[in-house]
C-alpha cells in the first residue's frame, strides 16, 4: 500500500498504523490465529477506505445525485482462508474476537461483527460462494462519524470472504450486496453512496453517481494547489437513526403530496423547483423545508460537477456554503458543532468552502482549501472550536483514493 498522504495524526487507536502497514498487520495475524502461523504464505491483506461526499447529501435515497471521494483512511484486514465454513475475526485496537459459522448465520447481535456477517448473508443471497477465514482488522477510519466506516467495514468483509479477492460481481452489484447487507441484515435503511464510493474508489477522483440510472463517471481533482480536509467535531452523531428515518419519511410525504397533481413524480428527484413551489400551499411547512432542500441540493451537485471541471473553485466555494445553510436551516440535520466548525473555516484565508459531511447530527466536516492554507485551518479549528464547544476535534487531510482491493 503506498504511503498516506496524510495521517490522522492524533487518533486515539494506536493500532490505526496497522491499516497502513499489510506486512505488520499480516504478523499481528500470526500472532492471534494457529492457521495463519502454520501457512504464513496464504494470507492476504485487503483494504476498503472511507469516504467524504463533496456535496449531494440525503440525495441518494431521493433517486438523486452525490458526489462522494473514497479517502486514504479505511479498514484493512489481513486474513487467511480456511475450508471450515468458519469467520473469525480479531480487531486489532481491542483484541477481541468474534465470529460465525457461514452456513448458519443466524440474527444480528447488536456488535461490530454483524456487518461482516450480514455481508455473508447478502453474499449468499446473491449466489456467491463464500469461504472461511481468520482474520485481524486494523483502522484508521474514525468509526460513527460520517466518514462510512460501516461501508468500508462491508466491503474489506466482502473480499475477506471471497478468499482475499475482489468477489465475482461487477463493481456495481458487489457495492448493491454490501448495501443489501447494511439494510437487510444490519437494519440500517441507507441509500447507495457510501458502498458505492467504497468500491469504486479513484486516486484523484471525485465519483459522480446518479442514484436512479446507476450511471457513474470518476471526476479529475487535478487540481494541485486543492487539498481536502476533513474536520471531526469530536460530537458523535446524536438521534442519528430515527432523525434520518424521519427525514426519509418527510421527503415521501412531499412526494405523495405532489404526485397528486404531477404524475410520474416518484421520487423528489423528479421535483423541479417550480413544481415545488406550487406545491407549496398544500404542504407541511417542514416538508417543504425537506423537499426545498433536496431539489436544490440535487441541481448543486450537478453545478458542482460543472465548477469541478471548469476548475472553478469560487463557484465550488459558493456551492459547499449554500449546502451547508441548506442542512442547518431546511434540512435540520446539522449541529452547533458542525456550524462551529463551518463558521471557524469559513474566517481562514485561503479556505474555498466548508459544509458538513454523511448523514449529519455530528461527525464530520469538508474543507475545500487551498495547500498553503492547510496549516492554518488546522490552526483555527485547533484554537477556536473547543472553547466554542468545549469539545476536542481532529483535523486530517485526506487524498482521494483507490476503491476496495487486496494490498498484499
Ligand atoms: P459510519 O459509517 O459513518 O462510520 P455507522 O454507524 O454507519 O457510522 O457505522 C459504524 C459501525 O461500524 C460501528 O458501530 C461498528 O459496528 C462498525 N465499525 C466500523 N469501524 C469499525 C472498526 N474499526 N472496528 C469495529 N467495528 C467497526
Ligand atoms: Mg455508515
């Protein structure tokens, strides 16, 4: 794996190294796993990263669109396959083990090892063969903070499980089964973006996706003088699942609403502004206020896109302010952390947009900034947020990267 671009620096987790080093990593599996030390030359590294979404957020279950960049920090797991029909898997911060038996998977459990199980589950349904292995995980990914350490959790177990090899899907079904598996397993009803970006991953890329069509397209960052810097508000996220729930369910009622009078209206992708608008009078105005934001928020992804390869940042700057405003004061899904964070950035030169980042309620912020002005978001953030909040964040620098493979 080549080296990080960037290292989280004050990350709690001292085994986080180990998601950056296969071959350490691949020696803490010696240790933990009799299998592994009497075959040393049948285990495999895999590595799934995290994402941030440049902008496009509550987009993908409206049938809309993102724009998700897979990062350098992710999970790595080193494994070695075994004929048993049996998973188990150390985690390398903690050192404890948990498994299952492939052929009777059984009920979630309430712990970290049902992702990797319900990746087994959705494997299966899909018809593809999976194996046995023990293994040892190692992250540098903070977990529960919208940088989608479950997805990348799901799609380092769908390689794991297929013996160290990417399985034999398309990208595109392998990214629906992990999502399959956070939905129909785990019982968490996200949209697509975070397993798709996991897989599809592109140094240097940013990933368009339309969430109706599947139609996806790798935009160039070239750009040298950006960088993107992700800032943890250190709050985690609050209210999370029925908070998202109910915005799910508000966006439907718009939906229903406005396909009373605009048929074939299935999805708020399909909600033009005027036809908002004329809606109006007829909705809940927290519905509105939902729906508002979701129709704009779609046609920004979209002039993101535009800016992106234009190299207009001015306009990318304008674009992650606006969605932020958007999600604090239509959407409701940000936080005074998050604002915090936002607003501090927003006073640094050389700092081209801020905006809050995943599903919200706490977690993470992006920062489009430019290089020479990295050293000085970070000063900002480190001095101002925690007498504002009282809280201690953590600023990384993230590089867009590869999608899901094995490394070693
Ligand atoms: P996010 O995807 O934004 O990080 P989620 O709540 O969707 O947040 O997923 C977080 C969950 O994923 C954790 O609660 C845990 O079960 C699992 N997970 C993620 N990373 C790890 C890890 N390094 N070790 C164990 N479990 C992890
Ligand atoms: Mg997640």
């Amino acid at each position: 794996m080549p080296a990080p671009a960037s290292s989280p620096g004050s990350s709690p987790d001292p085994a986080a190294a180990l998601a950056r080093d296969p071959n350490a990593l691949g020696a803490r599996l010696r240790e933990v796993s009799q299998e592994a030390a009497a075959r040393p030359g049948d285990v495999r590294v895999v590595h799934a990263p995290g994402r941030v979404n440049l902008i496009g957020e509550h987009t993908d279950y409206n049938e809309g669109f993102v724009l998700p960049v897979a990062i350098d920090l992710g999970i790595a797991i080193a494994l070695v396959p075994t004929d048993d029909r049996r998973v188990e898997m150390t985690l390398a911060a903690t050192g404890e083990t948990l498994g299952f038996d492939l052929d009777a998977i059984g009920a979630k459990r309430g712990a970290w090892i049902d992702y990797v199980a319900g990746t087994a589950w959705a494997l299966a349904e899909r018809g593809v063969e999976t194996h046995g292995f023990r293994g040892v995980l190692a992250s540098d990914l903070p977990q529960g903070s919208g940088l989608s350490s479950s997805a990348a959790l799901e799609l380092a177990s769908s390689l794991a499980l297929s013996g160290g090899e990417v399985p034999a899907l398309d990208r595109m079904t392998l990214a629906l089964t992990a999502q399959r598996a956070e939905n129909g397993y785990v019982g968490v009803n996200c949209g697509l973006m975070d397993q798709f970006a996991s897989a599809f991953g592109k140094a240097g890329h940013a990933l368009l996706l339309d969430c109706r069509s599947l139609d996806h397209r790798a935009i160039p960052m070239a750009d040298p003088d950006l960088a993107l810097v992700a800032c943890h508000s250190g709050s985690p996220r609050k209210l999370e699942s029925s908070a998202y729930n109910e915005r799910r369910s508000q966006c439907e009622a718009a939906v229903a609403e406005i396909a009373r009078t605009d048929q074939g209206v299935t999805f708020l992708r399909d909600v033009t502004p005027e036809m908002l608008e004329a809606a109006r009078p007829r909705l809940d105005p927290v519905v509105f206020a939902r729906a508002e934001h979701i129709v704009h928020e779609n046609a920004r992804v979209l002039a993101a896109v535009a800016a992106f390869e234009a190299d207009d940042l001015e306009t990318m700057g304008r674009l992650f302010y606006a969605s932020h405003a958007s999600m604090r004061d239509l959407f409701g899904i940000s936080s005074p952390e998050l604002d915090a964070l936002v607003e501090i950035a927003a006073g640094v030169p050389g700092v081209i947009g801020a905006r809050l980042t995943g599903a919200g309620f706490g977690g993470c912020t992006i920062n489009l900034v430019r290089r020479a002005a990295v050293p000085a978001l970070r000063e900002a953030v480190m001095r101002d947020y925690p007498g504002r909040t009282g809280l201690t964040p953590r600023v990384f620098e993230v590089a867009a990267s590869d999608g899901a493979r094995r490394i070693a």
